[in-house]
C-alpha cells in the first residue's frame, strides 16, 4: 500500500541545510498499525506529512497503491490524499465556528458530494464517535476528547483506507485520551490502515509494528 524508498528531505534554514529525513525505506502494508516515535525534531512529523503527501520528498520515490506519487502535481496530489488518506492532528483543526456536523461535512462539499448523501454520511459519522447529540455544537461547547473524535470523524468521513494521526492524543487527559486511541484502534480493526506518531512509549507499544526515528533515520 506504502512504498518509501530511498527518500531524502532537505530544509534550507538560512545558511544552514536540514537533513531531515535520510534515506528512509519503509513499506507498510494494507491494515496494519504502525507507530513512529522518537526524539523532537527526529524527523517523526516530516516523515508523516511526506506519507500524507502533505509536504514532497527531496529525492526518492514514494508509491501508494502502487502509483509513483512523487511526480504529480500539486492538483494530483490533493485528488490522491482526499481519495486515500484521513488525518487526525494533535490541536484538532477544527472550524471554530461551525458546529460539530459542519466541520465533519466540509471534506464532503469539497468533494462535490450530493446534500442528501452528505447528511446521511454526517449523521452516520457522528453516531461512530458517539456523538450524535453534539451535532450541533461548536469545537468551544465541546470537552477535548470530544473535539478530537468529531476530527476522527471528519477524517473518515470520505472513507479513506489510511489513517495518520499525529501526537492524537497529546493534549487530552488521561481518560479521553483511552477513549481516542480505542476508537483509532477499531477503525484499524475495520482494515483502515492505522499510523500513529507519538511522545508517549506506552501508546507506541500498542502498535502491531513500530519504528523509531533518530536524526531522520529509522533506527529498529
């Protein structure tokens, strides 16, 4: 599903240039749960935004579902992410104006998605996090944990097979934070691919697979 090879990114910063991601290799197959840690500033968030064709690499081919994507286009790649990958971002991301449900349909309008099938898709997706009688509430109305999962919910929202979620626990307390990962984890049990960087060792742990970054190279 994931092929990195060989991917190199540089940063220019002033004078100096940022090795930050160095020669990774990295295959990550369909339905797997996979964890990337390590220090700050190894490279964990440059690695996942190059999965998320967020950000492109320097040098090196990456093939998802075995189309090379590093040679696309700025049009290409937003097709490619909106049909194959949801994100979950540890400050949430959300609209702050609009409402739970709103904020969970907006991938929907941008992908032209009629207004009929948009409401049924938001009101299935708000009854996965169990949020249904938050519909209407705004990301301030609304506790940390259950911001996070109207995010989760908008990230599955078009039905992606990949899922990254970056640090998605990192500013919940204890016990909403379990409640997110579980949720995570479930969907990962549904055959959506599940990668997840983090700070904290035991929610590495849970991961099927896991990988460490040092200095922008993968260090098993």
């Amino acid at each position: 599903m994931i092929q990195l090879e060989n991917i190199h990114r540089y940063f220019q910063v002033g004078e100096q240039r940022i090795h930050a991601l160095n020669n990774i290799n990295l295959t990550i197959k369909k339905g797997e749960y996979l964890s990337i840690m390590g220090p700050s500033g190894s490279g964990k968030s440059t690695l996942l935004n190059v999965i998320a064709l967020l950000d492109q690499p320097s040098s090196g081919r990456y093939r998802l579902n075995n189309q090379d994507v590093t040679q696309l286009n700025d049009e290409q790649l937003a097709k490619a992410r909106r049909e194959n990958i949801g994100f979950v971002f540890q400050f949430f991301h959300l609209i702050p104006r609009y409402s739970a449900a709103e904020n969970i349909e907006i991938p929907l309008i941008l992908a032209g998605i009629a207004a009929k099938e948009r409401k049924q898709r938001v009101t299935d997706a708000l009854l996965a996090v169990n949020l249904q009688d938050r519909a209407a509430h705004r990301p301030d109305q609304l506790s940390g944990g259950q911001t996070q999962r109207v995010a989760i919910a908008r990230a599955m929202i078009m039905r992606p097979q990949i899922l990254l979620a970056d640090e998605p626990t990192g500013n919940l307390d204890s016990q909403s934070g379990r409640e997110v990962i579980e949720l995570l984890e479930n969907l990962n049990q549904q055959q959506v691919t599940l990668v997840t960087i983090t700070h904290d060792e035991s929610l590495g742990r849970r991961a099927q697979r896991r990988i460490r970054l040092i200095d922008g190279q993968i260090k098993d």
